[in-house]
C-alpha cells in the first residue's frame, strides 16, 4: 500500500488512479498533518510514502519528521516542483528517493520498486 500525499487533488487522484491500475493499493492525503494521522492510523499496512513537499498546514520537511517519530523505518519519497538545490534540500535527504514534477508513470514505478527493494 502507498500513501499518496498531495495538496493538488487532480495530481493526488491521478496519481492513485494510475498507482491502482498497476496493481498497487493506495490511500491519500491532502495536507501533511492529515498524512501523518492516516500514517498512524495504517502504519502496519502502508508500505511507502509518497510525499509532495509543498503543502499546506504542515510542509514536508515537518511531515517527514513526524513520520520518522512514528516510525524510523517509514520509507518515503519526496515529490517536488522545485530542483533539489532549493530549500528543500535537508528534507530530501532524509528521504529514500527524490521525484522531481512533472514525472513521468515509469519514473514514479521504478522510483517505487527501488525503494521497496531497499
């Protein structure tokens, strides 16, 4: 199962939409601080994290942490529209992968299968 969490909701519907056609479960979030509840609440089943870093009521870099909180093991991968030299920069590295919008499915798909390897 992943954990889609993204404020635009035409990309969080889109991105489970596709997720699911690949055989994938999903469950989504619109803000950071209703990702880490879901989390919570499905810790046992959610398998990865993927995490837009530009949201509203709590941003990404804070999402990660309280997620790491609840498990220090939680594998994540952070979705931005920004380059990697941006503010951004501690919060990606506290993550297992880096997607940079707009990403193709393929790049997403393998993104995933990487870090479900790991």
């Amino acid at each position: 199962m992943i954990l889609i969490a993204d404020d635009d909701l035409a990309v969080l519907e889109t991105t489970a939409l596709l997720l699911e056609r690949q055989g994938y479960k999903t469950i989504t979030a619109t803000d950071g601080a209703k990702a880490v509840s879901v989390y919570e609440q499905n810790k046992d089943l959610i398998n990865v994290v993927l995490l837009d870093l530009m949201m509203p009521v709590m941003e990404g870099d804070k999402t990660i942490e309280s997620l790491r909180k609840i498990n220090p093991k939680v594998k994540i991968i952070v979705v931005s529209g920004f380059a990697k030299e941006d503010r951004y920069e501690k919060a990606i590295e506290k993550a297992q992968a880096y997607l940079t919008k707009p990403y193709t499915m393929h790049e997403m798909q393998t993104t995933i299968q990487n870090v479900l390897a790991t």
